[in-house]
C-alpha cells in the first residue's frame, strides 16, 4: 500500500497538480517560489523539498524546463523573433533565454530553428514521395 505524501515527503497528486497549472498558467510572467508554496500551503523550504522528491527536478529547474519548452513549440510554430519568444516565455532577456537554450538543447535557438526547419522539410518530401508513389500505377506486362 502507498505511503501517505506526507510520509514520503512528497507533494501530493492534488498539490502537485495545482502547483503545475499555476506555473503553466502563469510561465510569461516572473514566478516565485514562495508564491508556489504558498498556493500549495506549505512553507518555501518544505515545498522545495517535496517538489524535487515528487518531480525529480527543483521548482526553478521545473519552470526552466517548460519555459524552453515552450519555447521550442513558438521557435518553430510561429515567426515571433527570438525577443518576443524570450519575453512570451518569461525568460528576462533574450541573451538569458539564448544561454539556457543551448544549454538545454546543445544548439542556440537560431541554430535549432532551422534544423527543425530542415527536418519539416524532409518530412514533407518523405510524404509527399509516398503519396506520389501509392499513386503512380505500374503496369504489369501480359504474359
């Protein structure tokens, strides 16, 4: 049988699941632990703990995370430029947003902007080649 949250030392689900919202909900705009702790009822410090046993990550690595990944869906669904996604994201800067991208992703913004680019492109040729192909009709000679 599963341990209560609190004896584990994690967040439970419904906490969890509120605190996640709230940051969703809320990733453009500065977000502050203790207001994260706050809205789970919990003091800062006992939050933090039970959020990295709960997720894995702290609350700060958490929030970076959909940040860039959020980012990463208006780096190629949008033609916003790299201010406006750092600004949509709720990073401070765009040289900021730029550093932790590519230390998250290994490649600067630009950069993976135009491989997802290229690889849309391939994709589409790949798909377009099969539908072409399903189509051609081969003519099969008479015995």
């Amino acid at each position: 049988m599963a341990q209560p949250a609190a004896a584990t030392g994690t967040l439970c689900s419904e906490r969890e699941q509120r605190v996640k919202q709230l940051i969703l909900a809320n990733l453009a705009g500065p977000l502050e632990v203790t207001e994260l702790a706050r809205a789970c009822e919990l003091s800062r410090s006992h939050f933090s703990r039970a959020f990295k046993r709960t997720t894995g990550v702290s609350p700060q690595e958490w929030i970076r995370q959909q940040r860039i990944k959020q980012a990463k869906v208006l780096i190629t669904g949008s033609a916003l430029s790299l201010t406006q996604i750092s600004q949509e994201c709720g990073f401070c800067d765009q040289a900021h947003f730029c550093h932790l991208f590519s230390r998250s992703e290994g490649v600067n913004p630009m950069a993976w902007r135009k491989l997802q680019l290229r690889y849309r492109h391939h994709l589409r040729t790949a798909q377009l080649a099969i539908v072409n192909l399903k189509e051609t009709v081969i003519p099969i000679p008479a015995s």
